[in-house]
C-alpha cells in the first residue's frame, strides 16, 4: 500500500499530471464522439467552463468545496489561479495537503463548507468564483435531474 503522501506526490509528478490530463482529454473526447445524450458535463468541459467564467469575470480567486483527488484544484492553479479547496473527507484532505504542498497559490481546508465558507469569504481581499463541486448530498437530489437543477436558479 502506498502512503498517501507518496501517492500525492508521485500525482504532482510531470510524467503522471501529463497523463491525468490526457486521460481527461480522452474521456471528454470519448464522450464527444459518442454522442452520448447524459446529462453530465465531463471533467475537462467542467474545467474549461470554470476557466471561462473565471475570465469573462476577471476573477483571480476561486473556492471549491470538494477536493476529492485536486484535478480541478491542479487545472486552475497551474493556470495562475489562487484555488481555496475545501474536503470535508479527512483523508482526501491530506491527500490534497500533500498533493499541493509548497504550491503557493492553493490552500487546503479540512472541513464542512456550509460552516466554512463564511470565514472563507471573509479572508478574501478580491471578489472570487464559489464552486460548489461537493457536499451534495445524494438522498436530496435523488431523481433530480442537471436540467432541473439549472432551471432553479
């Protein structure tokens, strides 16, 4: 069994964020190409529309709840972006510390959103893009499709 730390820093790699990009890529194609008629958006469209709203805002900072393994959290740092990642799973907490440790322009909070984002908010010096990518709690949004969630807006 790999260590978590070890695990973290061998995803930080080159050769291996190369091919978590490109196995991104291909699964985004696949679904492209496929024509499927799901509702979900793939990684990388969900990346890239992250991307343009941060953008077509001028936003320099997000805070995404739900770190799960960082890929979106590495997406938007290596961009440039200020990424305050939120995982309220201890263990994919530290698997993120570890992850992003000595990357200067993100940072790992372990805990309940919902209870932190007010703090979070408050720390901030310049407006941010919230992204809500966890928490969501499945019995909630059972038989809810996406196409009803946008249309609550």
């Amino acid at each position: 069994m790999v260590s978590i730390e070890w695990a973290a820093r061998l995803r930080r790699s080159p050769p291996l964020r190369l091919l978590v990009d490109l196995k991104t890529w291909v699964e985004d194609l696949r679904r492209r190409l496929s024509g499927s008629n799901d509702e979900t958006v793939s990684a990388l469209a969900k990346r890239h529309l992250l991307l343009a709203k941060l953008r077509s805002c001028n936003l320099n900072v997000v805070i995404e709840t739900g770190t799960f393994l960082g890929d979106t959290t590495h997406f938007l740092s290596a961009r440039g972006y200020y990424v305050v990642t939120v995982e309220i799973e201890p263990s994919l907490a530290a698997w993120a510390r570890a992850r992003f440790d000595g990357v200067a322009n993100v940072r790992v909070v372990e805990g309940d959103s919902q209870q932190l984002m007010p703090e979070l908010i408050a720390d901030l010096d310049q407006p941010a893009l919230s992204y809500l990518d966890g928490h969501i709690q499945a019995a909630k949004l059972e038989g809810v499709s996406m196409k009803q969630l946008s249309s609550k807006r």
